[in-house]
C-alpha cells in the first residue's frame, strides 16, 4: 500500500476543529493500518494561529508542497470574507487541486474552493448559517444546506465545523474499507455515519421580512397560533384574497407555499416542546397541530432526516 499524502492548508483565522477534526480522524486510521502522511502548509511555512487563538505549527509553505498529492483539505474561517480576499490561499487552491486525486473543504472552506473556480457548476455544502451567503456569491454553485458533506466528482465539501470528522471518516472508507472506518469511529466515539442532516441543528425560522402586509400579516398569525386552522382557503378569508393569490404572494416573497411555511412553523414549535418539556410526541403532535405522533414522525422525516423521538434524544437537556 502507497503512502496517501494529505495536506491541509492552514492560515492565520482558520477554525481549529477544522484543521484538527480531520488531522486526528486521519491519525487514528494510521493507527488501525492506513498509511496517510499528513502535511500542515502555510503561505510561508509560518505558525498561524487560529480563530481560538491556539496557534498551529506548519510543516512547508504552499509553493514546497511535493507534486504528487493525494487529498488536500481546506478547512474555514468563521469570517469568510477574509477567506476569498486571500489571494495566496486562492492561488493555492486552485494549483494545489490539479495535482491532487481529490480536493475536500470543512465547512466555510467551501468559499476559497469556490473563490478559486473549482465549485462553478457543481453541488456543495458549508455551515448552515452561511449556505444562502455561498449561492449568493458563487450563483454558479448549487448549494445544498442540508447534508453533513457533498460529493461531486473529485471534490467533496463538507458542512458545519465537526462535520470534518463525517467527510473524513468518509474518505477513510473510501480508502481502506468499512471495517478500518468503524475502528476509527469507535475510537473517536463519533457516528460512522451520522444520522439526520444540518437542518436538525439549524436556528428557528430564520429572518421573516416580507415585503408585503398581507404575508406578514399571514405568517405572524401562524407562528401565533402553530395549532390553529391554517389551511389556504382559512388564511386567504383572513386578509380577504382568493387562495390563489395568497398562494403567489407567499411564493414571491418567502420562496415557499403556505402550507409548507405551516410546516415549518409546526416543527418549530415541536423542536421546542421536545427540547424543553417531558410530554409524550403524540401529546405534541396535537399540540402544534398534527393531529397524531405518525404525522409529526413523517414530517420530521421529511424536513429534518430524523425521528421526533430521535431529535429528543439529542437536544434535551444534558442536565440528568
């Protein structure tokens, strides 16, 4: 078996957990039988120092790094803007993936990648609170807010922070098999595969300012009341409209139909009841507006990857 070369490029303001998640999944590999060598590169081959303040020892500098390459990972800062304004990193980017089998970024890594060109027409992940910032500035790229990494072709980005560790463990598997991965993922005491997607830890609802009245004055009436009567025809009679036109109104100025912000204003609402209180998920159901647990169960499938009872498990209180 070859020696994989890994490098992961590191520059004053990168996230720790993103150089460090990823550098220890593939050090418990070497351990069970993988034979990565992993480089730590900087623009001069200086110590940098992270977002934490803990500062982080280079091995060599972006232009000594050997030709050959098996996998280099770009991990993020937390303020990206710095990330695309670096012009040696970019460069670095952009020649370091022509010679690699396979480029990954962690979490706001994603925007030097795509900085770089190298996301134009393909699907990417970063951290769930800046997917709607990577496809505004890169229209090129389809974003996706959802999954722990993305792969396309020979690059493969990851989402928020931790989810290093997911893409890692990954690309472990890719190279020795399930068996070596499950042993990393033990030893770590991670998921070999993590159940659920980003959005079971994204915020709530996010920013609601549409522009016209008459949504505002829709959706404030919803988040008010999750278990009310919300059905079109319901809602249009409360401000006066025809559905149909409701129905226009809310998909041009919040992307999304009534029924589906309903939906969400429900999950919502039984993220809360399940973080917070002891009552049963079928008691919930009901109380948000879901009549019977099955349909909280399938709509908690369908928009957050995991179960009610799941969730719970997870985000309750670590308080015993």
């Amino acid at each position: 078996m070859s020696r994989h070369l890994v490098v992961v490029l590191a520059f004053d303001g990168v996230q720790l957990l993103d150089v460090a998640g990823p550098v220890d999944v593939l050090t418990s590999a070497n351990e069970q039988g993988a034979d990565y060598q992993v480089l730590i590169a900087s623009a001069d081959g200086t110590t940098v120092t992270t977002s934490a303040g803990v500062r982080i020892a280079a091995d060599t500098t972006f232009d000594d790094v050997p030709r050959k390459i098996g996998t280099i990972i770009v991990p993020g800062r937390p303020d990206w803007q710095r990330a695309v304004a670096d012009r040696p990193l970019v460069e670095a980017v952009r020649d370091l993936a022509k010679r690699s089998q396979r480029v990954a970024s962690v979490c706001a890594g994603a925007f030097p990648l795509a900085e770089s060109g190298l996301l134009d027409g393909r699907r990417a992940a970063t951290h769930w609170q800046l997917a709607d910032d990577l496809a505004r500035r890169y229209p090129g790229v389809t974003v996706e807010p959802d999954p722990l990494f993305v792969r396309d072709g020979k690059i493969i980005t990851s989402a928020g922070v931790t989810a290093g560790i997911d893409l890692t463990v990954a690309l472990v598997e890719d190279d020795h098999g399930a068996d070596v991965a499950r042993a990393v993922a033990r030893q770590l005491v991670v998921f070999m595969a993590r159940p659920g997607g980003q959005s079971q830890f994204s915020a709530r609802l996010g920013p609601r300012n549409p522009r016209s009245g008459v949504v505002r004055q829709v959706m404030d009436a919803i988040v008010a009341d999750p278990a009310g009567p919300h059905r079109l025809p319901e809602l249009a009679a409360r401000v006066g409209m025809s559905g149909r036109h409701l129905a226009r109104l809310f998909s041009a100025e919040i992307g999304r139909t009534p029924a589906e912000f309903v939906d969400t204003v429900r999950v919502e609402a039984a993220r809360a009841l399940l973080e917070g209180g002891t009552d049963s998920v079928d008691l919930i159901a009901r109380r948000v507006g879901l009549g019977s647990a099955e349909t909280l169960r399938r709509l908690f499938l369908r928009t957050l990857s995991v179960t009610p009872t799941a969730y719970r498990a997870r985000f309750r209180t670590s308080q015993r």
